[in-house]
C-alpha cells in the first residue's frame, strides 16, 4: 500500500522512490511512503487562503463543537486503529495511551474551548488597563488567530495522541494545520486523517497531512505561520535556526528528548507504601511503549542505603513482563518501532554501560516473535555505582526499555542528580514526607516541565509519572525543548503573548505555597504575573497530607 497526503483538497500519491514502512514485530513491508512532486509552496497557500478564512468564521464554542464532533465520530473507528497499530509495535494498552488518549485530548479541548473561552471569533485578554489619569486612554490585550498555517512535526512513539494533541488547540484557535508524522509510522495517522477528512467535520483546508519529507516547505514560511516539532534536539535544532524561520521570526515550539527522573525520597524505605508504588512506577515506566515515551523515567534516583533493594525489587518486577507480539493477550511489552531503532538504543545502552552495570539479561525469549524480524530490546536495568564521576548517564537518552538505578547520599544530591538533565519534561517523587517534597520540589521545578507528586494517598487516583495531560502544560526548559503544548498552546496560534488557560496549580499542596491562606482572587492574580517567569509550568501532587 502507497500511502497518500492529502494537500490542495486531494489524495496526492508521491512520486519517485518511496520508503518501505514495516511492521515492527515481523518485519514485512506494509506500506510504503514518498512526498515527492509535492508543491509545499502552494499547499501553505492553500492553508492560508481556503482553510484559515472558513476557520475563522467560526467562534470559539463552534469550533469546540466541531472538535466534540470529531472526537465522537473518530470513537466509531477504534477498533480499526487499534488493529493497525500492532504494527507499530503498540500493545493494546499502549494503543490506549496513544489512541483513546488522543480523543480524550479532543473532548477536553472542546470542553475547555466552550467552558473557558467565549462564543465570540476574539479572545478579550484581561481586564483594561487605565493608561491616563483622567480615564479617557485605557489599554486592552486582544488575541487573535494567525493568519498563517500551523505546521506540526511529529515524533513516531504517538501517531495518533502526537497529531491530536497539537491539533485540538491549533484548531480551536481558528488556524489551519499540515500534519507531518515521522515516517516510520506515519501509515497509522494516514488512516485516522483519512476517516478525519471523510467526515467532513472539518472546513475543508483546515487540515492537510504530508507523508515523508517537508521538502522545501520550510522556505516558504512567514511569521504568520508556527512550527511545532516534537522529536530529537538535533533536527530540531536544525529546523529552528533555518534560514526562513530566523529571518521571518517564525514562531517555533520544540518538544526534543529528554532524561526525566523519579526520585525515591528518605523516608520512603522498604516496606513503605512509597517504596512499592516506585518500584512499580518504574518497571512500568520502562515497558510501557516499549519505553519509547519523551516522558519515560531515564534516571532512578534512590537513597543510597536502599540502592540494593531497589535493583533488587526492579529486576523482580521486570523478569515477569512477558515479551513479544503485541498481538498476544499475555504478552505486556512489543518491540521497538523499527530495526534502525533498535541499532540505535542497543548503541546508547553500550555507552551507558561504560559507566554503570546491566543487571537485568541482555537477551530474553519472545512470546510469538523472533529477533531476527522484529525490533526487540529486553528492558534493560543498569545500575551506576559511582553517579558522581558519571557523564553519559546524565546525557544519553537510550529511546527505549532503558533505565539507570542512581544511588545519592542526601535529598540535595539526588536533587543535583536530576538537574544534570540539563532541563526535562518530568520529573516525579515519591515520599510520604511534605517536607521533603517541598524541598525536591522546589528543587527540581526550575529545571523541569512538569512536577508529580506521589505518595499513598494519591497514588490510585494519579495518572503516573508519564502522563502529559491536556489540562497540565507538557514541554520542559533547556534540553526538552524550551515548549509548552497544551493547558496554554491556544496562545501560541494566536497573535498576542497572553494564555487563554490557566494551569491547576491551585491543586499544589499548601506546604508549596509557604502554608498560607490567600484569597482565591490574590492566587489568580499572582498566577497570572507570576506564570511568565515561572519556570515549572505545571505540578500535580496529592490535594491531602498523607500520614507518615
Ligand atoms: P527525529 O529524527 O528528530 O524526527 C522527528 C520528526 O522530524 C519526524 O517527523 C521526522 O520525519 C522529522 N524530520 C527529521 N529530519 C527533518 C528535517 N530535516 N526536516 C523536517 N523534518 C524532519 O526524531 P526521532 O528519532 O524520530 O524521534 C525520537 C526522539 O523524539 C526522541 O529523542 C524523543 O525523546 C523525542 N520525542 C520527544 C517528545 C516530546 O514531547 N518531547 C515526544 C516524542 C518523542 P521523518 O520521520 O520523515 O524523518
């Protein structure tokens, strides 16, 4: 099977030759893709000029309809979905996260845009702002949509969660998108913008999908238009200081890779409730999408006095998780999402190795598959001995079912451990303790995106430690990116610097807000100077102290 884009209002089929896509457990060819003889500057004009105008007629609640629309109508073909992304190498519970979450991404959005946003084609921005004494000259921020097209560049670990979730806000701001899903993938977003575009739901223009390479699409940008790319730092660097994009100043959001930590606190000893809910936190962390997940946990950081109890518990905990064919009820972890992937995290695992021990088998049976066809890593747990001396550790990210145990001998150390990350999307801790998550918190919420907060009595309601939410901001500073998605995106296709959405940080636990009592109104107002320069965007934590 070819697959096609769908630019200027038709299926378009590349020309020339076209890269072979494979399913990731048995390694035959399932499509094929190929952009050649696409004209990128005419499908940003079409952009502009057809989908942005009929998007733009519309208010904000019916474009919250149309998102609600959309959402029901793509639930009808699930099943459809989730028989193709076995192919991607998804269990059907990672096919949840990607599929399901995606359409969960969808309603929220409708829901936020008709709860939170007027029915209006303008967004009023805060109250006005008197600029004179006598009162005749105030000041008033408006936000607006782009009149340009939003370009969102994927990553291959979410086909469908990856698209929607940039498109629910890019489309309730009244801006058009070209989707382009990394290739090796790519077969699973045809198919959702196939049944997308059938439906008819939206105005035609407003979302155009390219399979393979963008071409010469990046010369044709203008500061009216926005990249979003979510992928590694190395394209995304290249992307981002393009030509075109500096010379036009074209906004650009970057969600790249990233070495995410979860931080086993003092008081959580073995024994502890905390204690177990790490330990599976991380063994889960680690198979979920054959941890191919930007959030998945690189770095376990423990007490250095309970480090043997740990690996001990992991390597337990890791030996039961069946792999093989996602296919197969029993089997809970499938294989990467192609062999060059493979090469790759089986590389950064050997560069891992130079400074910490694999503990658990290199190689292990499969359940209905085999080695030589699909692309399978054993999780693979190491231990850094000495994390003081270490480099790589705090650098590599192996994109894969890869995680390595990091002893420390005080919270301000296993702090310092996390920090090395140099910024990351999450970072999470598990502790009974207020005092000591204030102080991790505080901690590590300059250098991370988001924070999670884990102790026994949150812990069945909470949605872990990987979980990028639409309510919450998803994106971390320095290398993650410098992004924001989600909670405040809407802000980013609109013409103006103010965020329509507010962050749950009134949800943080007291003990983080210096224990005191202010007026809901005071909160919102510090929030909403405070939020520029704050650096954790977004936090979650248990709403009641827990009983030591
Ligand atoms: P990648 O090579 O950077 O590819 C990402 C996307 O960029 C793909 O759609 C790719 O298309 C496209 N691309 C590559 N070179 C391009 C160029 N010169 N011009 C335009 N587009 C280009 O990343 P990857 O290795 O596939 O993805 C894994 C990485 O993504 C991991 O490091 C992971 O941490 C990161 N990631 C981050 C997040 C997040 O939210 N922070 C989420 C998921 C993944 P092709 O597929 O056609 O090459």
């Amino acid at each position: 099977m070819q697959l096609k884009s769908y630019v200027q209002g038709r299926w378009f089929a590349g020309e020339g030759e076209a890269q072979q896509l494979r399913d990731a457990t048995t390694g035959q060819v399932i499509a094929t893709a190929s952009s050649t003889g696409i004209d990128f500057k005419a499908t940003l004009r079409y952009a502009r000029e057809v989908g942005g105008p009929a998007l733009r007629e519309l208010t904000f609640h019916q474009r919250s309809a149309m998102l609600k629309q959309l959402a029901k109508k793509l639930g009808e073909y699930k099943e459809e979905f989730y028989k193709l992304s076995y192919a991607t190498g998804a269990t059907k519970t990672d096919s949840w996260i990607d599929i399901d979450g995606g359409f969960g991404t969808l309603f929220a959005y409708a829901s936020r845009g008709a709860r939170e946003l007027p029915n209006s084609k303008v967004y009023v921005d805060g109250d006005l702002e008197g600029l004179s004494k006598g009162g005749t000259f105030v000041g008033q921020h408006i936000c607006v949509p782009l009149e340009g097209a939003a370009v969102h560049i994927n990553a291959f670990n979410f086909p469908v969660w990856g698209m929607l979730e940039k498109l629910s806000p890019t489309l309730l701001a009244g801006v058009p998108a070209i989707v382009k899903p990394a290739t090796t993938t790519a077969y699973l977003t045809e198919l959702v913008v196939r049944r997308i575009i059938e439906s008819g739901i939206l105005p035609e223009g407003s979302l155009q999908l390219v399979c393979g390479s963008v071409g010469d699409l990046f010369d044709h940008l203008t500061c009216q238009d926005v990249v979003s790319f979510t992928g590694s730092a190395n394209t995304a660097q290249k992307l981002r200081t393009h030509p075109n994009v500096v010379a036009n100043s074209v906004r650009f959001i970057s969600e790249t890779d990233s070495i995410n930590s979860c931080v086993l606190a003092e008081d959580a000893k073995p024994g502890q409730p905390e204690f177990d809910l790490f330990v599976r936190e991380v063994a889960r962390e680690m198979t979920t999408k054959a941890g191919q997940k930007c959030t998945a946990i690189r770095k376990a950081i423990v007490p250095m006095a309970h480090a043997d109890a740990v690996v001990e518990a992991l390597r337990a905990t890791l030996a039961k998780v069946v792999v093989g064919d996602p296919r197969l009820d029993n089997v809970r972890m499938g294989p990467l999402a192609a062999l060059s992937q493979r090469r790759e995290v089986l590389g950064r695992i050997s560069e891992l190795r130079r400074e910490a021990e694999l503990i658990t088998a290199e190689r292990i049976d499969l359940a209905g598959a085999d080695h030589d066809h699909g692309a399978f890593v054993a999780p693979s747990l190491l231990y850094c001995r000495e994390p003081r001396k270490a480099k790589a550790l705090h650098h590599i990210e192996a994109f894969g079912p890869v995680c390595s145990v990091v002893p420390y001998e005080s919270t301000r150390e296993a702090i310092g451990f996390a920090r090395l990350g140099e910024g990351s999307l999450v970072a999470s801790v598990f502790t009974a303790d207020d005092a000591l998550a204030t102080e991790l918190v505080l901690g590590l919420a300059p250098l991370h995106g988001r924070l999670v907060v884990i102790n026994r009595d949150c812990a069945k309601e909470s949605t872990g430690h990987g979980s990028p939410l639409p309510a919450l901001v998803h994106g971390g500073p320095g290398r993650a990116g410098g992004g924001e998605e989600m909670a405040a995106f809407v802000a980013s296709c609109i013409t103006c610097s103010a965020r329509p959405f507010r962050a749950a940080r009134r949800r943080l636990p007291r003990s983080l807000d210096g224990g005191r009592e202010a007026p809901c109104r005071r909160i919102r107002a510090a929030i909403r100077s405070a939020r520029r320069s704050m650096s954790c965007r977004s936090a979650t934590a248990s709403t009641r102290p827990s009983a030591k």
